[in-house]
C-alpha cells in the first residue's frame, strides 16, 4: 500500500498525504520535543530524514506548490526549514542553501521567510550573483536585510560602506548595539523576553545575533570592523 502521495487541489496546490513516517505533521511535533528533552542530535536527525523522505515524492519534471493551509504540507515545509537551519548551524551552508531554494519552488510565498536565511548561506558560500538574486526577497526596512548589505559588502571589498553604516546605526540602533557587544547571553531575562507576545526590540537583535552567531566565529573581521565605526 502507498504510504504517501500528492493529492492535487482546485487551487493548483498539492496536499501530502500521508501516514507513518509520512505524518509530517506528527514527525514536526515529536522532533520538537525531543529538541525541548535536550535531544538535539535526534531532533535534527529526526527532520533531516523526514526531508530525505519528502524529496522522494517530489517529481523532478513538472512544478508543485505545496497547500500552506493543509496541516501535513505546512508541517513538511517546516521540516525542511528547520533542517536548513540545523545544517546552517553546523556550518554545512551548501546543504541549507539546498535545502531552501526547494522550499522556496514548494512555497513561492515564502511563508516561512526562507529567503533570508538563503542570503546569509549564500554570503558563506561567496555566491554573489545568487546573492544579488535573493536579497531582493529579503523584506524592505529589516535589520536583517541591513546586514546582510553590510556583510555582503564588507566581504566584496575589504570595508564597510558609510551609507549603509548609517542606517544600520541610525534606524536599527539596538541590532548596531547587540552586534558590537562583547557579550550576548542567553539568559533567563532574554528567554523571558524573546517568548513573550511581543518581544522587545532588543531582544529581537540579541536573537539575530544567536541566530547567525557561527558565521561570525568563521568571519570575525566583520564583527570587528562594525566595532570599530563605534
């Protein structure tokens, strides 16, 4: 018996039907408690295979958009977000980055905001001109976006651009302040914060930070750089 298929809608999106190891939705909610058990080796594991499992029913001829408002396709599309992450953090950028652009051919509209991780992987693997491409998805007036242009900058040409600077300082200043600190704990005041309805401005800059934390161990001349425009 099929364990999984793709059922087309009127919308011209697809659902994944599944059970067993094709329960997406069930597989998303047990790698998040093992991740809350401290299991963080199984926890990724546990998403790496459910997306090797999802590639599987993928067909490599014809366009699929996967239904967003279908509670298994949304939980397959969080899956492999949350493995590009896990593959992002251990440095592997060019799995992540693979792993994001066939998210973002099974969900044009980028819910997730895949586009934005897909930048800082690109940034890593010095893939300028897919740079240039997928940083006009990256959302207009985010901090985010602001330092992926200085970063993308700094590493083209050996400084960082005072235009830019700028407004890095002027219209994201706790993100210019978290990023030019020497220390970002992750404390009990920040997780408080961070989870929170709404999360304060600064705790949104020290997540950025956590978030992206591994590149600058590997590029730390850009945290430096930004340190001395203080």
């Amino acid at each position: 018996m099929q364990k999984a298929f793709l059922n087309p809608t009127p919308e011209q999106t697809f659902e994944v039907v599944g059970q067993g190891t094709y329960d997406f939705a069930k597989i998303l909610a047990h790698s998040r408690e093992l991740q809350l058990a401290g299991d963080v080796a199984g926890a990724c594991e546990s998403r790496f295979q459910a997306f090797q499992r999802l590639a599987g029913l993928i067909p490599d001829d014809e366009p699929v958009n996967l239904e967003w408002n279908h509670r298994n396709s949304r939980a397959a599309l969080e899956l492999i977000h949350a493995s590009a992450i896990d593959h992002f953090l251990i440095d592997d950028f060019e799995m992540s980055a693979a792993m994001l652009e066939m998210l973002l051919d099974l969900d044009p509209e980028d819910h997730l905001e895949g586009s934005e991780l897909l930048a800082f992987d690109y940034l890593a693997m010095d893939e300028d001109e897919l740079f240039d491409e997928v940083i006009n998805d990256v959302p207009d007036k985010s901090a985010s976006r602001e330092l992926l242009l200085l970063w993308s900058a700094y590493k083209r040409d050996g400084k960082l651009p005072e235009g830019e600077l700028k407004r890095f300082k002027n219209r994201f200043t706790p993100f210019f302040a978290e990023f030019t600190a020497q220390e970002h704990p992750a404390d009990a005041a920040y997780l408080c914060d961070i989870e929170s309805e709404r999360p304060t401005v600064a705790a949104q800059a020290r997540e950025l930070w956590l978030r992206t934390e591994n590149l600058w161990v590997l590029w730390p001349g850009f945290i430096e750089a930004l340190r001395a425009s203080r």
